[in-house]
C-alpha cells in the first residue's frame, strides 16, 4: 500500500508529464498542502471535474482550472471555436487521463470512474469522510489549476 | 476505408477524427460508450476502431471483445490513460492490435495506426 506521500508524489509527477506530452509546454507544480476542514470552497478555479476512485484505495481526484486555462487547453487540441461544452468536456479528460496515468505506478487495482463534472460548487457528499484533502497547485503558461487528491486505503 | 471513433470525451472523439481524416480514412462515425461502439460496429462494419476504455455504459475492454466477435478482421487501436501494463495486455487479449497511451501526440497517433498495417 501506498503512504500518501508517495501518492502525492505521483500526482505532483503526473500533472507535470500531462501538461508536458499533451502541450509540449511544462506546467510548474507547487508543493502539495492539506486542505483545512472549512476549506473546500477554495479548490475550485472553474470548471472542475472529480475522478471516483475504487479498488485498493477509495476517494477522489478533482481537477479544476481557471476558465482561462480550460479555453486555452482546448484551443491547443486545435478547436476553432470554444465553448462552455467543451471547456468542461477538457477538464473532465485532464482528471482522467492524469488519474488514469497513475495506474502506472500504483497498480491496477486503482480503479477510476468516469469523470463528473461539478456545477459551480463542490458537494462534501462527493468527498469521504474523515480523509485529507491535499491540493496540488498546477501553473501552466501563467494560468492556475488545481489537482486535489483526496484518498484513503480501502479497508 | 472507414473509422470509428469510440471515446466518451467529446474534445477526443474530435482530435482524433481532425488527425485521421487527413489520411488513409474517408468515411468516419462516432461512439460515446462501449454499447454504442458495439452497435454502430455491427452497422457500419469500420475496417478501424479506435477505442478508449474508461466509459459509461460498457467499458471499451468489453467492447473490444464483442466487436471481434463480430468482425474478427477488425484493426482496434485501444488509446486510454490506464498506464498500466496490465491493461494493455488484456486489450490484445481480447483483440486489440494497438495500444497507445493518453496524452498522444499527432505523430504517435499516426504512427499507431500504420503499425496496425505493417503486420499485414
């Protein structure tokens, strides 16, 4: 099993490949800091988008960014045009694809879910209970995400 | 030679088709879900399938393996962000030719898809 520091560490990699392979433009990643128990409403930038997570460790994975850089990453997959729609469809494939990626190093047995996307807020429903939320700030040309990790060994 | 498009991303579905139109395939559809991709094979019988895996619906490993049932002459490419060794070997055990990792770029894309006709 995996100690969060080592999972964070794969999250902190994982953001940084990402944006590198998928952009050809490195994003800086901050350090990951623990997310206080009033403090949730400070992880969403705009659209974000929560991975479920199952299997040998349960929770989440929340990737949210300003508008700006979700227009901006989906100019970059060669959109003319650009819309709320897609905007939020490109978040939902960065938390996937970043949660995803992670099965590399973790294992098989972390299973994803498909992406759902959040409406302006993030419901504590979505969150377990009593697990830490880190979150790992992502800078990519100037604009700011964040990469939430929120998980826990399955019992 | 005819493609389908099986990716429950939106922003995907169209990256891919922009890419591969530009070369070998004239006629394109596409697929959100595994059960549709099953569907839209049995009626459009695609010579090539690109097919991500994490899907509502019907997981694209399941698909994979209904649509050779099907048309066992069908080239799949499987493209997904699962990273482990693990499921690029069951998707060639059930079929798949190809296995390429998300993020992708063009060229690895392009690339793929030739490599599945060098093994003709």
């Amino acid at each position: 099993m995996h100690k969060i520091e080592q999972l964070l560490s794969v999250f902190v990699n994982g953001a940084s490949r990402y944006f590198l392979e998928a952009t050809g433009e490195s994003a800086e990643t901050g350090a990951p800091y623990l997310l206080g128990p009033n403090e949730i409403g400070v992880v969403l930038l705009g659209p974000a988008a929560v991975i479920g997570i199952s299997g040998g460790h349960r929770g989440c994975i929340i990737f949210t960014a300003e508008q700006i850089m979700a227009e901006a990453l989906v100019r970059q997959m060669g959109e003319p045009v650009i819309d709320a729609q897609l905007c939020a469809d490109m978040i939902g494939e960065v938390a996937n694809t970043i949660s995803g990626n992670a099965r590399e190093v973790i294992g098989s047995d972390f299973m994803i879910s498909v992406p759902v996307m959040l409406a302006g807020r993030l419901d504590p429903v979505l969150l377990p209970r009593g697990v830490d939320i880190f979150v790992i700030p992502v800078v990519w040309r100037g604009h700011n995400s964040h990469l939430a990790v929120c998980l826990e060994a399955a019992p | 030679m005819k493609l389908l498009i099986v990716d429950d991303s939106m922003i995907i579905r169209r990256s891919i088709e922009r890419i591969l139109t530009r070369t070998r395939f004239q006629e394109v559809r596409v697929a959100a879900d595994g059960k549709r991709a099953v569907e839209e094979a049995r009626a459009f019988r695609p010579d090539v399938v690109t097919m991500d895996i994490t899907m509502p619906q019907l997981d694209g490993l399941s698909a994979v393996e209904r649509i050779m049932l099907d048309h066992p002459e069908t080239k799949i490419l499987v493209i997904s962000a699962l990273g482990d060794r693990h499921t690029a070997v069951e998707a060639v055990k059930r079929g798949a030719e190809g296995f390429l990792l998300k993020p992708f770029t063009a060229e690895e894309l392009l690339t793929a898809i030739e490599e599945l006709f060098e093994s003709e």
